[in-house]
C-alpha cells in the first residue's frame, strides 16, 4: 500500500530503533523520508536501507537540539519538495543519566531536568520549527510526537522520565489546538516498553541486577498488565506511524495513542 504516496517526511534522531522503525514505515508507504541524526553515519545507512528496499530516502547530519540546525535542515527539505507532510523525533537518553531507576529522594536537580529539557525540549523544537514551514507553504501536515506510557502510570524512581513523558502528551495537545486552524494535526504515540529494543535489554539487565533477580523476572514485570499475550514490536509501531499521518488517519488529532496492546495499569 502506498497511503503516503508523493508526501514528504522529516524524522530525528534516527540513529534510533524505533526512530528507524517510524522512517522504514513512512518509506514503505511511498513517503520520500529525510532521517536525520547527531551522527551521520548512522542516518546514511538508514537511508542506505530503506533505498535498498526500494523507498526513497535521503540523509543528513543534525543535532535535534539544535534550532539552527533543525531550521536549516527543514528549510532544505521544504526547498526541495516545496511542501513538508510530517515529522517525527525519536529522541531519547541514557536512562542512567535522566536518574531512572533512582529514588527522587536521591536523584539530583540535574537529573530531573535532564529528560524534561533533552526530550521534551527537543520535540518542541522540532514540531515548533515543522509547523512554522508547515503553514508558510500551505501544507496539511502532522506532527507526530512520541512519549512513553510512564507518563500515565505509577511507577516509582522515574520521577525526571515521567514528568518529561506527561510534558510531551500536553505539548501534544497544545499544538494540535493551536495549528488546527491551519490544518496542521499533532499526535502523540505514547509507548510500553518495547522489549526487542536495545534501550530495554539494557535496562532490563541493569534493573536485576541492582534487585538481585533473574533477568526473565524483571522481563515479567513489564508484561504482567498485559491485557493480551501480544507484545508491540517496532515493525507495529513503524506501521501505526504512518497510518497516523496518512488520510485515513485523519480522525486522530490530539490524541495520545497508547502503543501498548493494551494495558491495566495505564489511565
């Protein structure tokens, strides 16, 4: 299927699993994908792949905090196609860093801030930046934002990480009321733990440790809300993506769509 065929995509960060999911979904759909990261090299052989599976994708060296940056690149991208139809920012952090897994009690300012600046900062710079190019050229397009499901969860000890997550479903909702009248839709995919990523086998192995469990019991802990045996995968989240910003996608504005196959413990 081609749902986003002729449009044009911007995704950051996408060194990235599921960044690189969201992008081989977009190409797979007939969108001409711009990826992007901090790192060359690692957007090249995005692109390189989804070239090689016959999409169509193009990439360059940004930093997603970076306004000038981001500015010149989207710039570029609208310049080329004159139009831009949707963008995406994988962005993430070092768990340890953002103070997961400390107590607030002993987790520092620093970490707290950390995640609500590099995370939710970095999507308000690019949807900010997206939108302004967006209605400059007339474009209805989508901002597609991503959080995880800690924002609406009781999950201790990740104090930094939810309040960023929980920032980024209201920023969401903030820009989906102020660029509406432009036709401009925001979204938010809002995750579970995506355990075939690399981020979370880390995690995981870390987590037991400190606990002095077995690595399949701190697996379990992560599925026991599970509403159904099915687990999300990154191919599943690359799809959910561009069905999100194709046409038939059109009734989801605003919405904080929860990517998780279901969920007891998510509001």
């Amino acid at each position: 299927m081609e749902n986003l065929k002729n449009k044009v995509a911007v995704v950051f960060a996408a060194s990235g699993q599921v960044a690189g999911a969201v992008a081989r979904g977009f190409a797979q759909h007939g969108a001409t994908v711009y990826v992007s990261a901090r790192k060359l090299e690692a957007a090249e052989r995005l692109a390189g792949e989804i070239n090689a599976a016959g999409g169509r994708a193009e990439a360059a060296k940004v930093d997603a905090l970076d306004e000038a940056e981001i500015d010149a690149f989207i710039q570029k991208v609208v310049a080329e196609n004159g139009r831009l139809d949707m963008v995406f920012n994988g962005i993430g952090t070092y768990y340890k860093d953002a103070g997961s897994g400390t107590p607030t009690t002993m987790a520092t300012f620093e970490q707290f801030l950390l995640p609500l600046q590099r995370i939710c900062g970095s999507q308000f710079l690019t949807s900010r930046i997206a939108a302004r190019y967006m209605i400059q050229t007339g474009s209805r397009g989508t901002l597609l934002q991503f959080s995880a499901s800690i924002a609406r969860s009781k999950t201790p000890n990740m104090a930094g990480f939810a309040a960023a997550c929980a920032a980024i479903e209201a920023l969401t909702r903030v820009m989906a009321a102020e660029f509406g009248p432009h036709g401009i839709k925001s979204i938010c995919i809002s995750s579970g733990a995506l355990l075939e990523t690399n981020k979370m086998q880390e995690m995981i192995t870390d987590f037991s440790a400190a606990m002095g469990i077995s690595r399949e019991e701190m697996t379990a802990r992560y599925t026991r809300f599970d509403i159904q045996s099915t687990l999300p995968t990154l191919q599943m989240l690359g799809e959910t993506a561009a069905f999100l910003v194709s046409g038939n996608g059109t009734a989801f504005n605003s919405h904080i769509v929860d990517f998780d196959c279901g969920k007891l413990n998510i509001l």
